[in-house]
C-alpha cells in the first residue's frame, strides 16, 4: 500500500515531468481546481446556515459530504505547493 500511495504522489506532484508548459498548464488547473474546492466549502457553509435557520436537520450524507470536501481541500493544498516548488525550478 506504501508503494501506490507513493506512486500516487509521484504522479500528482509530477515529480517525472520536465516540461515547463505543461507543469504551467497543471498548476493553472489545480489553481482553478481549488477556486472551486472553496466556493463549495461557502455553499456548504451557506446551506448549512439556511439548515440552521429554518430548523432542519440534514441528513448523515450531508454531514458525509462536508467531511468528504474538507479531505479534498486538504489533499489539493499539498500538490498546489509541490507544483509551485517544480514551476520555481523552472525560473
């Protein structure tokens, strides 16, 4: 299991690719990638204040899928900086 996670951050970190275009290319989407990360974070927030207010109460998917948002966060903010290391290289 060790040797596929690594492979797996090898592969998203790029740590075998060289070209300048494309590691600029890939940090433009992950850039993106995480704009979107947070504007679902606020529209979480959002709805759960709505929730909140009119006194519902979400389901366990809801609370799932939060938990699932807050994970993706936190693994996107890792690779944007390794990709920032690789594109400083390139300077």
């Amino acid at each position: 299991m060790g040797k596929l996670t690594e492979l797996a951050w090898d592969a998203f970190t790029l740590k075998h690719v060289e070209h300048k275009n494309f590691v600029l290319s890939y940090l433009i989407f992950l850039s993106i990638l995480l704009l979107f990360e947070i504007f679902l974070f606020l529209f979480y927030v959002f709805a759960s204040v709505i929730f909140i207010q009119y006194s519902f109460m979400p389901n366990f998917i809801f609370f799932l899928s939060g938990v699932f948002l807050l994970l993706v966060i936190v693994a996107t903010i890792p690779v944007i900086l390794q990709i920032i290391k690789k594109w400083r290289k390139f300077q």
